[in-house]
C-alpha cells in the first residue's frame, strides 16, 4: 500500500486517468473530489461490500427456488 500525505487542494494522479483531490480537512474528516472516466465506477467500501452481500443473499434465494422447483418436478 502507498502512503501519502496531501494538503488542501492538492491531487494524487493515478494513470492518465484519475486524478485524486483533497477538497477539505475539517475536524477529522477530509473530503476527497474524483476525476475519472464515465465509464469507470467509484464506491464507497461499505457501499461496495453491501452490494455484495445483497447479490449473495439473492443469490441463496434463487438457488433455494431452483431446488425447489427441480425437487417438485422429479417428484411427478
């Protein structure tokens, strides 16, 4: 992992690409602002991993109703 102290205003460059800005430092909080292409997605960790576990969870969900419905069939 890369460390890096930045100030106000100041960037980090990833690529030719991205481009990493800290908007603010306020009370223990510091508000970054993103650069990057449309095409790319930008999430929050906890957004990510709540999405993630959202897809298992459906997931579990539609295996169960398979098993279900492949179990009611080889009954007949």
């Amino acid at each position: 992992m890369l460390i890096l102290s930045r100030k106000e205003e100041e960037s980090i460059v990833i690529g030719d690409e991205i481009v990493i800005k800290v908007v603010s430092i306020d009370k223990g909080s510091v508000k970054l602002g993103f650069e990057a292409p449309p095409h790319m997605l930008i999430l929050r960790e906890e957004l990510k991993k709540a999405v993630a576990d959202e897809n298992l969870k459906a997931s579990a969900q539609n295996d169960e109703i398979a098993l279900t419905s492949l179990s009611q069939k080889l009954k007949k």
